[in-house]
C-alpha cells in the first residue's frame, strides 16, 4: 500500500431526518483524509429527501446522495460499497456522529499497521447527559484469538468506530437475511479471515435512545439463535472456528435468557435456560443464570 488512505464514508439512512444534519456534517467537517461521504436513503417516509437537498447544497461534491426503496441497513450498505470509489470504508449510522480527527486516527493506524484490512478504535457512549469512553478491547497477530474475543464480547467493533478496506467485501459480503445485528456475522468474519489493528483512542460518539434498533429487545429475541447459525454457517470461516462454535452457543442463549428475563417473558427464559444447558452446562448453571431460571416457574405459578 503507498500513500494515505483515501475514505468513502458511508451513512445508510431510514427515517432519522432529525438525526442527519449531525451525522452528514460530522463526516463532511473530516481533515487531514482524501474524503467522500455517501448517504443512502433506504426509502425513507420522513422528510429525509428535504434535509438532504439542503445538506446538497451546504456541502456540495464531497456528499453524494442515493435514494432507494426500503431493503433494510444491509442493503443500504452494500449499495454504499457500490457507489464508494476510495479503499477505505467508514459505515456511520445515521444517528451517530464521528468525533473531529477520527480519519487522522485511522490513517495513522493503517501507515503503522500495513498489512491490516481492518483498523479498530474506540468511541463515546452517550445516554442522555452522560457519556462514558468505550475502548475496543484485544486486538492481537492471532485471528483466531480476535474472532473468540469478538465472540465473547471482550473485543468491540462498532458501525463507524472502525475503517474497513474494500477488499474484504471479496470475502464478506454485506447483504444479509438478518433483520437485527446483521452486521455481527460480518464482523466476525472479518476477524476470522483478516489482520486488524486498533486505538483505544475514540473516533465516534454513539448516541443511544428510545428509538434506536440497539435498544429494541423485542427483534433480539425474535431473532433468537438464528444469530449463531448466521455467524457459522456458510460465512466463510477457516476451518478452526468450528471449535468454538457451543462456547458462543451458550453465550448467545444466556444473553437471550436475561433479555426474556427482563421483558418478563418465562416460556422464553426456559427455552433459552435449555439450549445454553445443552451447550455448555457449567456456564449455564451458574447462580445469576439459574436464579433466572427458578424464577421463571413462580412467575407462572402467579398467573395460573
């Protein structure tokens, strides 16, 4: 690889008008990067198309926007890939914002980290008026060391917290069937199959509220285990994920379990008590899961 990297910004956009003048204006404002930004407006109903004619004309060439009908986030970012015509790819969500100086981040960690095709940072999490820092976690040489820390949510890869070189989507390709997560059997791809490097050093502010597709507990649990399967199978791993696919089976069930706990849902605390049990027993009988699971029965002895 010779000279800086260049960067195509990608901003899939469904109805958050009220959020895209700070995401566009965050990545438009980016120096010390060759820089494109693309919105693409997965067939929005509010008034994105009106917020985007005046952002048009703020910003001009460096901004690109495509409009499309509805096909959900994934597709969105696929037809950003398409549209994209740097190396280097940043896919912003709508309602976050980069931090000024992200691409300097990431330009500084690909000329350190030539071989990488993935480049890690941290970001900001922010929840109402208090916003705590999120670093990435491990990032090693070893792929097969950064996909189980991935798997085991010790390492943190975040929609715009993370520069991605255009020649993983060989391998890795973004449409997916998924309605929820579908970025994560991605992402464990990526760190499956490529060199990364990281900085604790934060490039993004996530914003999280009410109607954010992260805090909706309802697709989580609809999607269920589907998650598992689209991250094994037929997404292109080596050989040696297998090995630990039961230990991310009992993980992804109890994760489940809490989520049907909170939500008050026992038939689902059990289902998901049972998978976990059956993938890895010592994880699942640990007191905070089994408490779950005892108390799941008293809920329905009440309603009987």
């Amino acid at each position: 690889m010779s000279g800086a990297p260049a960067f195509s910004i990608v901003i899939p956009a469904y109805n958050y008008a009220h959020f895209l003048r700070r995401a566009v204006t965050s990545a438009c404002t980016q120096d010390g990067a060759d820089v494109e930004v693309l919105v693409v407006d997965d067939g929005s109903t509010d008034d994105t198309p009106a917020v985007m004619d005046k952002l048009s004309a703020e910003f001009g060439e460096r901004l690109t926007y495509h409009r499309q009908p509805n096909q959900g986030p994934a597709a969105a970012r696929a037809k950003g890939l398409a549209l994209a015509r740097h190396d280097w790819l940043v896919f912003l969500d709508a309602d976050d914002e980069l931090l000024p100086g992200a691409l300097r981040v990431f330009a500084d960690l690909i000329a350190a980290h030539p071989r990488s095709r993935v480049a890690i940072a941290g970001h900001l999490a922010r929840h109402g008026e208090r916003e705590r820092r999120v670093a990435p976690g491990p990032v090693s040489d070893s792929r097969r060391a950064n996909f189980a820390a991935y798997l085991d949510k010790q390492l943190s890869l975040s929609n715009g917290a993370c520069a991605l070189h255009r020649s993983v989507f060989d391998s890795a390709p973004l449409a997916s069937p998924l309605p929820h997560t579908e970025d994560m059997p991605v992402f464990a791809h990526l760190m499956a199959c490529y060199d990364a490097c990281k900085s604790d050093q934060p490039v993004l502010r996530v914003h999280h509220h009410g109607g954010s597709r992260r805090n909706d507990v309802a697709a989580a649990l609809a999607l269920g285990m589907d998650l598992e399967r689209a991250i094994f199978d037929d997404n292109g791993l080596p050989d040696w994920a297998g090995e630990l696919r039961r230990g991310y089976r009992a993980r992804r069930a109890l994760s489940l379990l809490k989520l049907a706990a909170r939500g008050g849902r026992p038939d689902q605390v059990r289902f998901f008590f049972h998978r976990a049990l059956g993938a890895d027993w010592r994880r699942a009988l640990q007191p905070r899961y089994l408490r779950r699971y005892l108390a799941s029965f008293v809920r329905r002895g009440k309603r009987s």
